[in-house]
C-alpha cells in the first residue's frame, strides 16, 4: 500500500502567554502606535462586553453573546483587512466590527431587538451579523466570487465557531471557494465549547484547521489569543487571496471566558478549574505585558485608557437609550421593491390600528 497523500498543520505564535516575543515579529508589531491602536480596541471590546452584560441582566437589552476572551481573535481579523474587503461575520466578533467602523450603538440596538441595528453606518458592504450557525461561509463565498468575476482585489472574510465546522454550509462553502479558488479566508474561532458541547465530542479532528485539506486549500492554527499571531497569519491570507492564489482556512484557538450568551449558565457543564486555567493565558494580558516591556506602556497609562473606555462606552449606552423604538408600520420598507397589494393592506391595518408613527 502506497500513501497517496499527506498535510502538514502548521502553528503560528508570535508573543507567549507571558508577554514575550517568538522569534522575529512581523514589520507591523516594529511600529508601537499600531500595537497600541489594536490593544485599546481590545480593552475597549471588553469594558462594552461587560456592560452589554449588565444592561442584559437589569433589563435594557435582549439576550446577548458575549466575547469575553476574544478579543485578539477578533481584532487581529479586523485589523489585518482593507477597508474595502468584506465581513461575513458570526454573531460576537464586535472587535473586528469596531475597528471597521461599526458604532457601539448599533450593536446595543441589533441585542435590543431593532434590526436597524444591523444597518451599520460604516462599512456599508459588510454583511449583517448571522445567528444562524455557518450560514455566513457561504456569504462570504459568493461575495468571494463575485470579486473574482469582476477582476476586483478585493476579499471576502468570515468567522465560525468549532461547533459550526460541523455544519454543512462550513464544507459547501471551502468546497466551492477551494475549487473556483475564491479570494475567501475562513477564521475559526475555536473556543474549546459549541455552547455545552465540548471540543472532543465535536469532533475527532487533531486541529480544525486540518478541515481545508478535504477543500484542498491550506490550513493553519494560531495562538487566538496573540493578536500579533492572528493579525499576521490573516494578513498572509488575504495577500495570498489577492495575488489569485485562493483561499485559507485559519484557526485561531481561545477559550471562551463567558457563558456561550446570557441565557446559558457555563456553570453546569464546565469545570471552574477549567475557566480559572484560561484566564491565565487571555489575550489582553500579554499583550499589556509585551508593552510594558518595550516601554510603551505603564500602569497609569492604564487607568487613564480604562476610564477613557468606560467614558465611550456610557455615550454609546444612552445613544442607544435615546434612540426612539421603530415605527410598526416600518417592519414594511424594505421587505420589496415594490410593496404587493396585500401587504399594503397589512401595512394599512397597521397603521390604522397604531396610529402612523405609533408604538
């Protein structure tokens, strides 16, 4: 018997948990104001994950999936892209939504249950968050498509969790991105937990990131939790996507530090020790860690960006609470081009029944 085939996983860190540089950094980490930039967004996601929570729990907003833990995962994609790329986001990556222009706000109104929410002033072209599970690969994958048949350098990114790399939207999509060498490069957020389900009865995989070789596309896993990692590892893939050379599967391994959203309770299916363990390795720790050490930072500089977080954060909250609730009749604008007679007689009753304007 002859082997007709064999891969290779590799595995890309560039900062340790404790804050030290892995052999050489890329040409972006020489420059300090860049590492800055990224690591007070990543202090900025989490004071707004905290607080989503808390306007959860006293009544203010709807269930909410926090990404507590996540947040180099997510900055690190959001940063490495072009403007003009475009997002197919899950629904948590508010890291890589923030550094695209996405307002805090919109966020807090799409958890408050108001859709205009997803209607994001910046990026325009980005896609709307997508609850259900890998559905946004195959987003992504036509968006993909559609640049490469215009001749655009342009890219489609997506992310997933381990538990959608289960789904058959997460093959079709490498499949035919794979195949037509789509300019896609796919981010598996692996956080260990697909809710209550645990990664080793998820799968049977080594690495998730070993699922590209069945498209026939490269895979790769990095330190999700090393926004330098991500960003890096990202940035290759889109280069590589625009040079017309295809797609990448990219697994960033965290850990998911918070309930899978606020109406799950992680306490009964996870061990504590488990959770206690993973806060030792999160992602604003070596980060903060690797700018103290080259003097970029230092703990009044801290205090100063957290109360600057907190401050921006409370502004979104009220921009939020001030936004008055839309009209009943509205749930009608953009169903279709052209409004068909029956729904206009429904939009009529509404009207009629609330009063137009009414609530």
């Amino acid at each position: 018997m002859k082997t007709v085939a064999n891969f290779k996983i590799p595995y890309l860190q560039c900062i340790d948990p404790q804050g030290k540089p892995v052999g050489k950094l890329p040409s972006f980490a020489e420059d300090s104001e860049e590492l800055l930039r990224m690591y007070r967004l990543m202090s900025l996601t989490r004071v707004f994950d905290t607080k989503a929570i808390n306007l959860q729990r006293t009544g203010k907003l709807g269930t909410y999936a926090s990404c507590l833990g996540h947040e180099a995962a997510h900055v690190g994609m959001g940063a490495a892209m072009q403007e003009d790329d475009v997002y197919a986001p899950m629904y948590r990556e508010y890291g890589a939504q923030f550094w695209r222009g996405v307002k805090m706000e919109e966020v807090l109104l799409y958890w408050g249950g108001d859709e205009r929410g997803n209607d994001y002033a910046v990026p325009r072209h980005d896609f709307a968050w997508c609850v259900p599970i890998a559905t946004q690969f195959l987003h992504a994958a036509g968006a993909a498509l559609a640049f490469k048949l215009r001749g655009e350098k342009r890219c489609a990114v997506t992310s997933i969790g381990d538990g959608g790399t289960s789904e058959g939207a997460f093959y079709e999509a490498l499949n035919v991105a794979g195949v037509t060498k789509l300019p896609l490069v796919g981010v598996v957020v692996n956080n260990k937990w697909a809710i209550s389900v645990p990664l080793e009865i998820q799968t049977a995989c080594e690495t998730l990131a070993q699922k590209a070789v069945a498209a026939g596309i490269p895979g790769i896993q990095v330190d999700g939790n090393d926004v330098v990692a991500v960003r890096h590892a990202i940035s290759n893939a889109l280069k590589r996507a625009r040079d017309g050379e295809g797609p990448t599967l990219i697994e960033a391994l965290t850990y998911r530090l918070s309930d899978h959203t606020t109406a799950d309770d992680a306490s009964r299916y996870r061990r504590q020790d488990e959770v206690d363990d993973a806060w030792k390795y999160e992602p604003l720790i070596r980060m903060r860690a690797y700018l103290q050490d080259i003097g970029a930072w230092d703990e009044k500089k801290e205090s100063k960006l957290i109360a600057e977080c907190q401050e921006k954060v409370e502004a979104a909250v009220q921009a939020y609470l001030d936004t008055p609730p839309p009209t009943p009749e509205s749930m009608f604008d953009y169903m279709y081009a052209e409004l068909p007679e029956a729904m206009e007689e429904q939009r009529d009753t509404a009207i009629a029944y609330f009063g137009k304007g009414g609530h």
